[in-house]
C-alpha cells in the first residue's frame, strides 16, 4: 500500500493508494484489468495531461498579470427585472457589490445568430416567437450550467448575463428554463454589446465573455475572450467560452469526444 499526500489550493489530503499491480504506473494508480499495452498509453496520455495543467496555470498567470485596459467609455445603462414583472435601470457600475471589485458580463445571444436553423423552444411565451428573434441554444446550454454555479461565484466575483432582446423576452424565457441565480439584464438601449464584441457590424448577437475591475472611481476592461476571433487550425471550433460549458468537457473524456454532429438544443423531446 502507497501513501500519498496531494495538496490543493492550500489543503493538503493524504490518499491510501493500493497498489499491487506488477506494472508500475506513472500516477501510482492503476485501474482493475488494465494490460501493460493500456497503462502505457494512458501514461502518455498522463504526460500530456501534466503538461496541459501547467500551460493552464501559465496562462491564468500571464493573464493575472495583464496590466490595466481601458476605462469603459460609459457607465452603460441596463434594465433589469424589478418586483414581479416591474423593469428598473441599472448602471454597469452598480453591478459591483461593496468589496468586489470585479465583474464577469456574459453575452447571451438572444436573439440567436440568423443563420441558426436549430428548432426554437416548443412552450410557453418564447415558443410563440419567429425563430429568428429566439434564444441560442448554444448559449442556452451554457447558462442551465452557470445558473447552478452563480451562487459559488458571487462569493468572490460579480456576475451578469447580458441579452440584447427587451427584458419581458429575457425574463419570460429565464422563467421558462427554470433560471434561478443568474443576474439578467438587457442591453437593448444601450452600445455595449457593440462596443465589447458582442455584436457584429450587421447586428448579430456573438457570445463573448468580459471581465471589468472597478479601479477607485474608474472601471476598465480586464479581459475577453478574444479567442473567438483568432485563427484557428483547419475544423477546430474556437472554443473561447469552453471554460464555462461543462457539456464539451465532458464529451471530451469520452471514446467518441464532441463528435461532428451533435449541437446543443433547447429541448431534446421527440
């Protein structure tokens, strides 16, 4: 029997590895059945595992380090949903609470991309619209996940979703989807969707994910996903907002990976 102690995030665990397995493993774990010719493999696999961490902390570092953007040229006003159905304005400045000074906004593409012929939602108020005026499902799927977690992440960082369709859409599809946690807002009557990528020049909604820290009296542009616009290799997705998407994560464990022909939906009914 091995002893192993793993620290994580300053708390130290020690775990009891048995291990009477004839083939050495480089983890020390080896999985009932496994042939010499699999623990080889997934041995590389490992290496190649280790190594992806540590470029992913060595770009969560370098984008720690990032020196101050640019100040937001305006301090944008939202609408946001108030008791029962009533709306109130809400400036991006007030989307900071006392002693966070950062602020995460997702652009939730509602209206979805014209070109997306997926099937639209098949009940309630959001059914009753034009395809082309309905949420991503894309996006959809991102935000069931997000839902769940906002709780965890308004702990240290504020959080906001915002869509560029009018609030009673916003909040009648929100209601629809079961949407508990997420901080909803519309952008309808003001450029920061243009402004911060999120709208193409003919008006297509895109799904970007920025991050603002307040700077004493000044509040300015930390980081996007900036990925979604740079060159990729040939039938690679851009997978700027794969961070928050658990479902291809998942599929990425798997044998068959994301496959070549599966799209998230907004319902999966015969």
């Amino acid at each position: 029997m091995a002893v192993r102690s793993v620290s994580s995030r300053g708390a130290v665990r020690t775990y009891y590895i048995l291990n009477d397995c004839s083939t050495p493993t480089l983890s020390g774990i080896p999985f009932p059945g496994e042939s010499p010719e699999y623990r080889a493999a997934r041995d590389r696999l490992l290496e190649a595992e280790v190594e992806l961490r540590r470029a992913t902390e060595t770009v969560a570092a370098v984008r720690r380090e990032l020196p101050p953007g640019g100040a937001v040229p305006e301090d944008y006003v939202f609408e946001e949903g108030g008791e029962g159905n009533g709306a109130r304005e809400v400036r991006l400045s007030e989307l900071f609470a006392a002693g966070k000074d950062t602020l995460a906004i997702y652009s939730f593409m509602f209206p979805r991309n014209p070109s997306d012929d997926r099937p639209g939602p098949t009940t309630g108020k959001t059914a009753q619209l034009p395809l082309e005026e309905t949420p991503c499902a894309s996006c959809t799927s991102i935000l069931d996940g997000l839902d769940g977690s906002a709780p965890h992440i308004a702990q240290r960082v504020n959080l906001a979703v915002v869509a560029k369709s009018p609030l009673p859409r916003i909040r009648d599809f929100a209601r629809e989807r079961g949407w508990r946690h997420l901080r909803l807002l519309s952008s309808a009557g003001n450029t920061y969707n243009t402004d911060y990528l999120a709208e193409s020049e003919d008006g297509g909604q895109l799904p970007m994910m920025n991050v603002f820290v307040r700077d004493g009296d000044a509040i300015r542009h930390f980081w996007g996903t900036e990925l979604m616009f740079a060159a990729g290799d040939e039938g690679q997705e851009p997978r700027h907002v794969d961070f928050i998407w658990p479902v291809w994560n998942v599929f990425d464990l798997t044998p068959d990976g994301r496959g070549a022909d599966w799209e998230p939906r907004l319902s999966y009914g015969p």
